[in-house]
C-alpha cells in the first residue's frame, strides 16, 4: 500500500516536472523562433536600405552627376533625407551617404569651400542634401497635401514644375567649425518659419529671435557661397541654387 502510494506520488512528481520542462522548453523555442525572424526583419531592411542607396547613385552617375568628396575630400556631408532628422521624419534616401551633383554645381561647391577657408581656415561646408530624385519630391509634395495649393509651394517644390535640385543643380548646406560641429544659423535645417527666411532677418534680429551671431553665420555662408556663383533664395538659408530652374530645365533632364 505505502508502495503504491510513493509510485503514485513519484507519477505525479514526473508528470509535473514533464510539464513545466516542456513549458520552458516551448518558450525557449519560441525565444529562438522570434529572435530568427528579427534577425531575418533585420537583414532584409538593412538589404533594402542598400539596394536603395545604390539604385539612387547609379541613377546619378548615369546623369552625368559626380560624387562632390571625389573633387573636396575636406567638404562634409550628412544627407538628411537618408535619416528621419527632416520635415516628414522620413528615411527617403536608405542608405545613401554621399551627395551628388552636376559637375558645372559641384565645381562651384568647391570654390564655395576654398572662399570659406580663405576667411575662416579652419570651417568646412557641411552638405545636407545635393542631387534629389524627382520621385522623391513627388513623396515631399504628397505629404504636404494638408496645405491649399499656393501654400504648399511655400516649403516644397511642384513635381509638375521640379525643382532645382530635381536637376542636380541645387544644394543644401550649413557650415561646420574645427570641430565638426554646426555653426548656429538661428534655426535647424528644413525648419518651416519665418525665422529660417533671410528676407526677415533684419526684423527677426530687431524682435530678439535671432542673434547678431546667427545672422552673421548666415552671411558668412551666403557671401561665399555667392562669390562661388549660386544664388540663395529668400526662404530658407540653407538653400542656393547653381543654375535657374530653366537654365536647369533647358540644359539637363529630370532625375526621375
């Protein structure tokens, strides 16, 4: 009887430890089971983000468009459209990391550069954005459908029209000091106030939201970046164009 009875309790005994390894079991299976498809998630995202930056320079190259380091090792560049850190807080660009351009802009950038160390030897231009496909301006004028037509041209370009940059004859730029660093320009870059416009400078210095330093940082990067033959525009400060949009038009084709 007391046999029985410790056979019975050692049955149990089995059957509760069988549960519980096969509990521990299923969930370290499971572990491995999610952590093969993060890995595999993973993986086919960085894939894309390739494909997708090679697709975009091969798309330049085969315009004519030329890599702006190959002729300035010295100028920097931190595409903002290849990271969430720009007005529709998206990677548009995978991973993308150099920036193009016309040969005719990219030999003005580099005179910009020389200007700029002429005065200050030891900054360096900082890139944000060069050539852009039209396909992705089409996705910036999407996400601003919120706005009324003749608002939405206030911060993005027509793809029906393109823009300058649509044609590899537009850039995006800041200044960089010694160390690498942004010079302090009032606002961040793609920011959509009135803060970020050079024709309201003047009053916003007046008014105390910008500082006599953030203008003069302005002016710095305006002065060289006009004496190397681009033109700013009176919306943005970090925005100069090489040639007119129908000077672009007329004489290179759209970056699909």
């Amino acid at each position: 009887m007391y046999n029985t009875f410790l056979k019975a309790k050692w049955t149990i005994g089995e059957t509760v430890i069988g549960y519980w390894l096969s509990v521990i079991g299923y969930w370290f299976q499971r572990r491995r089971i999610i952590a093969t498809l993060w890995l595999f998630v993973s993986l086919s995202l960085a894939g894309y983000a390739q494909t997708k930056a090679g697709t975009l320079e091969k798309k330049f190259i085969k315009h004519g468009l030329v890599d702006i380091q190959t002729l300035d090792p010295t100028l920097k560049v931190e595409l903002k459209y290849s990271t969430t850190d720009n007005f529709i807080k998206e990677d548009v660009y995978g991973d993308l990391e150099r920036a193009y351009l016309q040969p005719m802009a990219a030999q003005k950038l580099v005179k910009a550069n020389q200007f700029l160390k002429q005065e200050k030897s030891n900054y360096t231009l900082l890139v944000y954005d060069g050539a852009r496909p039209l396909s992705v301006t089409k996705i910036f004028w999407a996400r601003m459908s919120h706005l009324p037509y003749n608002r939405r041209e206030d911060f993005v370009a027509d793809p029906a029209k393109g823009s300058i940059h649509n044609f590899g004859c537009a850039v995006d730029l800041t200044i960089a000091d010694e160390n690498g660093k942004p010079l302090d320009m009032g606002t961040i870059f793609d920011f959509f106030g009135v803060s970020a416009e050079p024709r309201r400078e003047a009053e916003m210095l007046k008014s105390g939201k910008l500082s006599r330093q953030q203008v003069e940082n302005r002016k710095l990067l305006r002065r060289v970046m006009l004496k190397a033959g681009f033109t700013s525009i009176q919306t943005e400060w970090w925005h100069f164009n090489a040639l007119s949009r129908a000077k672009a038009k007329a004489k290179y084709g759209f970056i699909e």
